[in-house]
C-alpha cells in the first residue's frame, strides 16, 4: 500500500515528526511505501475559494506553489495519514492550508 504522511509540525525533531518516523518505520518493515511530507517547510498558500478548480480549472488549483507535488502524492496515495501538534485544540495552521487546498482534487477530471 502506497501510504501518504502530511506532517503539519514546523519542528523537524519535534513529537510529530518523531512519531511519524516511528510509523514510517514499522509500516516500511510490513511491506509499505511511506511517504512522508513536512508541510511547513512547504510553500502553500490558503484555499481562495475561487471556484476554479470546479469550473474551468477541471479539478486543478489555480495557485501553483507546493500543494502542486502534494496532489501527485495524493492521487497515489491508498491511505493518508494527517499528523499535527495540537494548536488551540485544532491542527497547525500550515496542515489546515493542505487539507483546505484538497477542495480542488475532488472534482473530476477534465473530459476527454
Ligand atoms: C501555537 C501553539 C498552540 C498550542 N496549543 C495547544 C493546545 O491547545 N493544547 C495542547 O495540549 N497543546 C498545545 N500546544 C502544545 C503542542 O501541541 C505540543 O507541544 C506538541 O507536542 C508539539 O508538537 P511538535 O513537537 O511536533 O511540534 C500548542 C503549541 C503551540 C506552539
């Protein structure tokens, strides 16, 4: 199974990334492909809600910045996995621009 990892903690030693790393590893040695993804050292920028992506864009962002990677990452992807440090009982703003930016590949693909 291909197995996708956003990491939305900005401390690369940090607990996020140490537990992602731990299940890296075991999913690695029970046969998977891991990868793992820190969003913040990522350029993405928030969702405009612009519509594009569900109108001429055909399922594709109009912003061009990292989120572009991400989404080849997704299309892959049989499972994701979304790790983040609790910020005021939420996610880390940085995850919550990835997850927000999500809207465009819902769509379906363009025709033809
Ligand atoms: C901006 C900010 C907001 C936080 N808000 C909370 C919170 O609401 N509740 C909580 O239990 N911990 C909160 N924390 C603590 C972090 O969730 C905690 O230290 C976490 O383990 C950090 O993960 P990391 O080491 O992967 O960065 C906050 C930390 C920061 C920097």
């Amino acid at each position: 199974m291909k197995i996708l990892v956003l990491n939305g903690s900005p401390r690369p030693r940090g607990n996020t990334a140490k537990m992602a790393a731990a299940f890296r590893k075991a999913a690695e040695e029970a046969g998977h492909e891991v990868n793992v993804v820190d969003v913040c050292r990522k350029i993405i920028s928030g969702c405009l809600a612009c519509e594009y992506c569900h109108g001429k864009g055909y399922g594709q962002c109009i912003q061009k910045d990292d989120m572009q990677e991400i989404y080849g990452y997704l299309q892959d992807a049989n499972m994701l996995i979304l790790a983040s440090p609790i910020y005021y009982h939420g996610i880390s703003g940085q995850l919550k621009c990835a997850i927000d930016r999500f809207y465009s590949a819902l769509y379906p693909a363009a025709p033809g």
